[in-house]
C-alpha cells in the first residue's frame, strides 16, 4: 500500500479531527486545516517509515470508531497531537486528549502483561501484606491492578514523583516516543489521586498512601524489611533503574517476598545488553533487527536480579529480603 495514498491520509485526518473535536466545542475550521495539513506534510515528508506505516495502518483499521473507543495508537500519533498542539496554540487541550487516550502514554500496564501482573499478588500471597509500587503516574495501569488484588487488610504505598523525567538526551533528540507523556505530570498527578479516592470509597479495608517526591530521596528513608511486595516502574533509564532496585532489595520483608517490575519487552542477551550498555540515557530505542525496548530497564535488571521470569513485558522474582541476606 502507497502511505501518500489519500483514502489512507483522510483515515488519519478523520482521526485527529475527531480527537481535537471531542475536547474542543467550537474548535475553528482555520485550526481543523491546520491540523490536516500537519498530517499531510507528516506523511509526504517521512515517506515510507515504520511509523508512518503503522499510523496508516492504525488509522484504517479504526476509521469506523469513535475516539472514545480507538485503542493503542502508534506513538507517532501522540508525538503528532503534542506537535499540532504547539503549532496552533492549544497545549493545554492536547494534554487533555492525551490524557483521555485509553492507551499506555497515561497509565503503565500493557493489556498482555495484564494477566500476568494480576495473578502475581494472589499466588504469592494469602494473607494482608504491606506493598509498594515505586512509579503510579496516572494510577491507570499498574495501580488498579493492585488495588483489585491485594488481600483483604493489606497497606498499599504508592510512590511518585509526578514531574517530568526525560533526559537530555531524549529530550534533544525528539525522537523519543515518551516525550508527549513528558508533559502531563500535573494531569498524572490528579489522575492518581482520583484513582485513590476511588480505592478507598470501594475497598475500605486497604490502607493507601500517596507519596511525592523521587525515589532516590524516598526509598533512603524506608524502614528495612518493611514490605512484601514492590514493583519499580519509577523511569527507564539505566542509573535510576538500577538505584531503585539497590535501594528496594533490603525494604524486601524475607525471601518470599516479591520484587517485580515492568517494561522489559526482551530477555537480555550478550547482543542487548552491548547494545543497552552504550545509551544507559535513551529511555526506548529500536534494536538493528527492528524489535523495541528499554534499554536502562534491561541493563539494570541483568546486572541487579540474578534469576527472574518474565512474560509480556512484566517481570518477577523472590528470593530476596532480610532472612535471605542472612542466610
């Protein structure tokens, strides 16, 4: 199929015109041309990329839906509604509908690693537990996911800067796939906060905390041996990766406990982690055979896990904790 092919460009078109149409009320036709004409330049100008490919074919296959039920658009389109959103003066909408997009730029859980992160918690655990997720953001992903699971009395800490986190080096790039969800902390912020309100009113019997700051600072002043079950998705880049999971092996209660994480697409292998070893600050990179990860989280979990299982992007392991490093 021909990517300048104009049925395909009036798919993607239709798209975006219904995106900013459902956030504005009386959104001008001038901006509604401005934003196709973006898109027109977009594709002529990238020609026959892997992104523009998937963004085609992402517009067809969901040309018939209504924006409120388009499901995991291709990064290229979020990248696109944060550069539209500059060109015609409206950032503060586009935040608005990346923020509603029912997609992975506002919450942290894939829909494959869903299983697999909801079965984790009950296979371990039968009893209240004390937990502690290290990165909520939106509280969309992850967070319901513990909420829904957790043993009846257990204490759920939910851990967060909820500012921007880019490097310099992606954020000079502008390539990076996140830098559109780089913008939405203070959305990210109130968005968590509803999630917890909501928690406690339809599961009163778990007791949840809110804490702001960065996990460098917070995790320091954790008690030892203070909790069951952790789960690191705080950022992706090598050194904080890595930080976070020094600093959380000894808040482990005993070996039984479970220290998880996410966004680990590829088991690592000598190639990878050569690869991961020279861009420890790129949050995502596209490996030479075309396949995508986090190359910090990779590098990080090689280096500081010993023996872990994954599946989908989610990844677990026990066996450390205050019994085990007397052991």
């Amino acid at each position: 199929m021909s990517v300048g092919d104009a049925f395909y460009q009036q798919c993607v078109k239709r798209l975006l015109r219904a995106a900013w149409q459902s956030e504005i009320d009386h959104l001008s036709e001038e901006a509604l041309r401005c934003i196709e004409a973006s898109v027109d330049e977009l594709i002529t100008t990238r020609g026959d990329t892997d992104e523009v490919k998937d963004l085609i074919r992402w517009a067809e296959t969901h040309r018939d839906l209504p924006f409120s039920e388009l499901r995991d658009p291709p990064a290229v389109l979020v990248q696109g509604l944060s550069r539209l959103s500059a060109l015609i003066g409206k950032g503060a909408v586009a935040n608005r509908i990346l923020s509603a997009l029912p997609v992975n730029y506002t919450n942290q859980a894939w829909p494959s690693r869903m299983a697999s992160m909801k079965a984790i918690i009950p296979q371990h655990f039968d009893r209240p537990i004390a937990a502690l997720e290290v990165g909520t953001w939106f509280g969309l992903g992850s967070t319901p996911v513990w909420l829904d699971t957790l043993p009846t009395g257990s204490s759920l800490t939910l851990l967060d800067c909820w500012t921007s986190y880019l490097s310099e080096t992606d954020l000079s790039t502008g390539h990076c796939i996140y830098r559109a969800m780089d913008d939405l902390a203070a959305a990210a912020f109130a968005s968590a906060a509803r999630t917890v309100r909501d928690a406690e009113t339809r599961r009163p019997d778990l007791r949840i905390t809110m804490i702001r700051g960065r996990s460098a600072d917070v995790l320091a002043q954790m008690r030892a041996a203070q909790f069951d079950f952790i789960y690191v998705d705080a950022s992706h880049y090598y050194a904080d990766v890595k930080r976070d999971l020094i600093a959380c092996k000894p808040l482990l209660r005993d070996s039984s406990s479970v220290l998880c994480g996410d966004d680990l697409e590829l088991m690592p292998s000598p190639e990878l982690l050569e690869l991961a070893r020279t861009v420890p600050d790129r949050d995502f990179i596209v490996a030479p055979d075309g396949r995508g990860f986090h190359p910090g989280v990779m590098l990080a979990v090689s280096e500081e896990i010993p023996r872990f299982e994954m599946k989908s992007g989610f990844w677990w392991a026990t066996g450390f904790g205050n019994d085990a490093a007397h052991a």
